[in-house]
C-alpha cells in the first residue's frame, strides 16, 4: 500500500528529538520494486502543514503531576511539539505587530504637514462632534409642551 507525502511525514516525524537532536533519521527497508525516485519525493514534499492535534487537560496535567512532579511535568509540556508550534506562531505574531508599528509611524510622520497637524484637527473635529450632539440634546430637552419628539439619529 503506498504512502501519501502526509503519512511518511508522521511516520518518520518519530524520528529525533525535537530540541535535543539537530536531525533524525528514518530507515526505509528495501524490496524489489521499490523505486527510490519515489521515496526521495516522499521527503522532500509536505502538501500540506503538520499541525499538533494535542490539547492538554486539566486531569492529563493533574495525572502527570501526579506522576511524575511539577517540574517534570513542565518540561514534559513544554517540550511537546503543540507547545513549539505555539511559541513559534506567538514569535511571528510579534513580528507582524512590529511590522505594522513601523507602518504606523510611517503614517504619524504624515499627519503633520505645512496645513497643521492632523492629530489636533482630529481632536477638535471629535470636541465639536460632542457639542453639537450636546447642544441637539439641551434643545430637545428644552421644548415646553412636546413629549417624546423624535427626529432623525435620535431616540427619545
């Protein structure tokens, strides 16, 4: 029976250490017909990303605490191949944070220009916002003998 590039990807992902040995090594036992053009891009081709289905819980932790200690437990955790992936997805999510934080300041810089700084036009435009809204409040409030007046953006 044949193997998809996926299922010798899991096979030999057994092989090595992760964290410990730089490579592993797989065997695989010859037979008549076996074509190693095959095999070969069998290893060197992922057709789609090895992603950790496991999901620790609270009894796992409690029963490896159990059995072995908290600090054994921990690295027994940390060392997981679900906590690599993890601590490499927060590695690239920082650097798309600071890959934007430098977009952001590209776009300050441009906020100040020879007509002003848009920043306080910005403040202002949201002070005046506030009381014209203020204002349209006071005078719905104000209005003797009308009860419940409505008008367009507002509920009473």
């Amino acid at each position: 029976m044949p193997l998809t590039p996926g299922e010798y990807t899991q096979l030999t992902g057994r092989a090595g250490r992760r964290g410990i040995d730089v490579e592993g090594h797989a065997v695989i036992q010859w037979k008549d017909g076996l074509d190693p053009q095959a095999v070969a891009s069998l290893a060197s081709r992922r057709t789609y990303p090895l992603n950790s289905s496991f999901r620790p819980t609270y009894n796992m932790a409690v029963n490896l605490i159990d059995q072995f200690g908290r600090e054994r437990t921990r690295e027994v955790l940390e060392s997981s191949f679900a906590q690599f992936q993890a601590d490499r997805a927060v590695v690239d999510l920082a650097r798309k944070v600071r890959t934007q934080e430098e977009s952001l300041a590209g776009y300050e810089k441009a906020m100040v220009c020879h007509l002003g700084d848009f920043r306080e036009y910005s403040g202002l435009r949201r002070e005046l916002s506030d009381l014209e809204r203020a204002t349209a409040a006071r005078a719905d409030m104000q209005q003797p003998g009308q009860h419940g007046s409505a008008t367009s953006g507002s509920v009473s």
